[in-house]
C-alpha cells in the first residue's frame, strides 16, 4: 500500500493529529512528506507564546508550541524562523496564544498570520509593545483578546485602547519598584464601561464608588470579572453603611447579602452579593493592618 | 428494524438500523430510497449497494459500529480543529486496531472514509499518527515502505536549519 495513494481528506486528518516533533521528522523521510508537511494544516493545539526566554541570560527570544520550544540558540533571526514556520505547517489553531509585543511587529504579524488563536494574551511592557499590540489585536479581531499592560501608558493611551476581553493592568510603580501603581478612580471607570473583564492595581475608589462599580457590572446580564486593589478603610467604611460589622452573620442588609463573614482576623476572606454580582474580597481586616484588599466582583459567574 | 448492505463482493449483511445509521453514506442512500425505521416493507424489499466496500473490511466496520452504536453523539467544532487535543483512541479501539498492519488500516480507512463514519475515520487517523510518533525518518520510511529520495545534502540542510529547535 503506497501511503502517499490515500485520500487527501485522510492524509490531512492525519496530518491535524500529529505532534510538532514529529512532523519535523517527517521532513526528513522523503520529498513528498517534506511538502506533506509545509502544505497542511498542524492541527489544534492547547497553548504557545513568543516571549523572550528569561532563563537566558541574554533574554533571546523563545517560541513555543504546547511542548515543542524553538530556542533560538544563536541568534534571533526572523527569516529563519518564518522559514521553519512555512516548512512546518500552512496553518495552525491554537487555544491559547501568548505575544511579548516587544519584538518587531512585523515579525509577529508575518509569523502568526496563519495562525487562528482562541485566546490571544499580548504582553506590553513599553509605549512601542502597546503599539504593536493594537496592530495585532486587529489581525486577530476573531480571537478573544487579552493585554497584559506592564506599565502604566498615558490617560489618553490607555482610555483609546479598543474594546477588548480582558484588560489587565500589572504596572508598578517607576519611582519604587515594590510600591503599586496605581490608576485614578476616573481612569478606572473609563475603563470599565469599555472592556468585558478588567484587572487592575490599586484603585483609589471611594465607598460610594464601590456600588457605582457593581452597578456598571451589573447593567448586562454578560458575565464579567473585575478585579482591584482597594485600601481597607473604603471597604469597612462601605460595609458599615450598609450595617454590616465585625459580628456580623450571613444575611440580606439593604440590597447587601453577605454570603461569608470574615470567620477569622487571619482567614482574611469575605464573601458578599450584590443581585447578579458576587463580591470576593481577600486580605480583608476589619483593623487597617495596612495591606491593600483584592477586591474580585463576578458578574453572572454562578 | 434490520437494514441490508450489500458489499461489492455480493455478500449481504444485515444489521441493525441503528448502525446503519452510523454511516452518513448510508443515511443518504436510505433517505434517497425512501427507507424508514416505521416502514418494515421498505426496510424488507430494498439493500443498500455499498460497491467500494469488500465484505472482510464490511465485516471490521460493523464490529466497529455494534461496539460505539450507544456512544453519545460528539461535538464536532468546525473542521475538527479540536481533533488533535481530544481524539483519544480508547483502549477498545487501541485493541481493535492494533493488529491491524498498515495496508488493512488503509482499506478500513477507505471504507470509513466512503461510510462517513467519523469516529472510526478518526481512529484509524490517530492510530497512523501514534504509530508516527517518536520515530526517525528512517523508521518511518521503513514502516510505510517509503523510498527517501531526499540526497544526503538535502537531509543536511534540512538539519541543519532545524538543529536549533531541537530539545
């Protein structure tokens, strides 16, 4: 049985089943494999990146796909990676897809062209990253998009940025590094009316701001997931309006239930509902005890 | 309610409707010959012809079939991409075709290729894929009797191009 006699349809079913290694080898068997391989489509896989490989000293840049990484030893060279690429396969479909937006863009546009992403996670670490970023984001207008900010870009940056899945907001502070940075309260709402689910630092919200918050989450039944980063005393002085205190027991206050007290001064875990909007709060002290509390509001998560 | 198929050697076999359901192919030749699950009498006086299938690969297909006739149907996303992440070859079929060398995987193959029956289609798909796997060239031109006309200069490059992708 000639192997190279079966039905298109089958050889390039196979083809879709076959790990990353093994097409490499495949290359190798013979001329019509070698095309087999560079004119079919690689399949589905879970997860990949191009991000630079932080274990090298010389921060090269490391591309991976599920398990197999291409670790450019020598030197990064782009036309030698899209070489690889165009011989490997003609397209590709991945779950879920990391860019570190700090290469060439062109580079990231040719190399993932072919590439369908579900999630597509971008990585800006600078105002040029942030540009690619939106450039990428437009290639990929059918994946689900992430942006990982790792600094904070200017009012009028950061507010244009298009609508996306999820914006998360990592950016410390440039004047001490272990210090968070924080957006402003008008920023944040800008923000939040614009992307699905959003992550941000410190917030500098005020208690009537905490239910304006859940109000804007609230308006749709799309689930969404918002997280911050709240000083204690808004979040007690917000709890206290709505009557609940340290002694607090599982029950409706106002349009307040509280779900689960705070059980223990180092449990740190409180639990809330507001309608469609499940409230988790994590590093909660009655007493300012100075740390800032992770403020989590689910929309419609269960 | 029984369905008759006849191979393309003459030889009838009849099988439960619900497996002939199993195949697309047939579905469509049933439907277009007006066959119905409520109609014996057109169950009874028609076969469905099935002129590209022997009756020994006929015969592995409907043990295919008697095995996964209760199988819960699987979502399919467009054109399978999920295939390669979640075709799992359960140990029933991994037994079911282990024996099989790989010119009778071919023409099973072709019949559930013919059949439109996608899961044994699928099978067979990632059973040539798991036999691919962690071989050398080498090994696998042996195993599909592949004459390597690549020349050795040819190999280098290719080799030497991906050397750096390697583990």
């Amino acid at each position: 049985m000639d192997f190279f006699s079966l039905p298109d349809v089958f050889l390039r079913q196979m083809m879709r089943t076959m790990e990353i290694k093994d097409r490499l080898n495949m290359r190798l068997t013979c001329r019509t494999f070698e095309e087999l391989v560079a004119n079919s489509h690689a399949g589905y896989f879970t997860s990949g990146r191009i991000t630079r490989n932080y274990l090298d000293t010389q921060n090269k840049m490391l591309i991976q796909i599920d398990d197999q990484s291409f670790d450019n030893s020598t030197d990064y060279r782009s036309d030698k990676l899209l070489n690889l690429r165009n011989r490997l396969f003609n397209r590709i479909t991945l779950h879920s897809f990391f860019i570190d937006c700090d290469f060439s863009l062109n580079f990231l546009r040719v190399f993932t062209e072919r590439f369908e992403i579900e999630k597509l996670t971008l990585i800006v670490r600078s105002k040029t990253a942030l540009e690619n970023s939106r450039h990428l984001m437009s290639a990929h207008s059918s994946s689900k998009c992430t942006l990982e900010l790792m600094f904070l870009p200017e009012f009028t940056e950061i507010v244009a940025l298009p609508p996306m899945y999820r914006l998360s907001v990592w950016a410390r502070s440039e004047v001490r590094f272990e210090e968070t940075c924080q957006i402003s309260t008008d920023t944040f709402f800008k923000l939040l009316n614009t992307h699905t689910n959003l992550y941000t630092k410190l917030v500098p919200i005020k208690p009537n701001d905490m239910l304006k918050t859940i109000k804007t989450i609230t308006a749709t039944d799309v689930q969404r997931t918002v997280q911050m980063l709240v000083v204690p005393s808004t979040i007690v002085n917000w709890l206290r309006f709505y009557g609940i205190s340290e002694g607090s027991n599982p029950a409706r206050y106002g349009e307040v239930e509280l779900i689960t007290p705070l059980k223990e001064e180092y449990d740190g875990s409180i639990q809330l509902r507001y309608r469609s909007c499940l409230i988790q709060m994590d590093g909660f002290s009655w007493i300012d005890s100075g740390f800032l509390v992770v403020v989590s509001f689910m929309n419609n998560r269960g | 309610p029984n369905v008759k198929l006849v191979t393309s050697d003459n030889e009838e076999f009849v099988v439960d409707f619900r497996i002939a359901k199993m195949s697309v192919t047939v579905s469509r030749l049933m439907e277009a010959m007006n066959m119905s699950e409520t109609d014996d009498a057109s169950l009874l006086s028609n076969s469905i012809p099935l002129p590209n299938v022997t009756k020994a690969v006929m015969a592995r297909v409907i043990e295919w079939c008697e095995k996964h006739k209760n199988d819960e149907p699987k979502e399919e996303k467009e054109n399978d991409k999920r295939g390669r992440t979640t075709h799992v070859v359960s140990d029933w079929d991994k037994e079911f075709l282990k024996n099989d060398e790989f010119g009778r995987l071919c023409q099973l193959m072709g019949a559930a290729n013919y059949l439109e029956i996608k899961g044994l289609f699928n099978d067979i798909s990632q059973t040539i894929a798991n036999m691919i796997h962690g071989k050398k060239s080498d090994e696998i031109a042996e195993m599909f009797n592949i004459h390597c006309d690549l020349t050795e200069a040819e190999k280098k490059e290719i080799r030497k191009k991906t050397a750096w992708c390697e583990d």
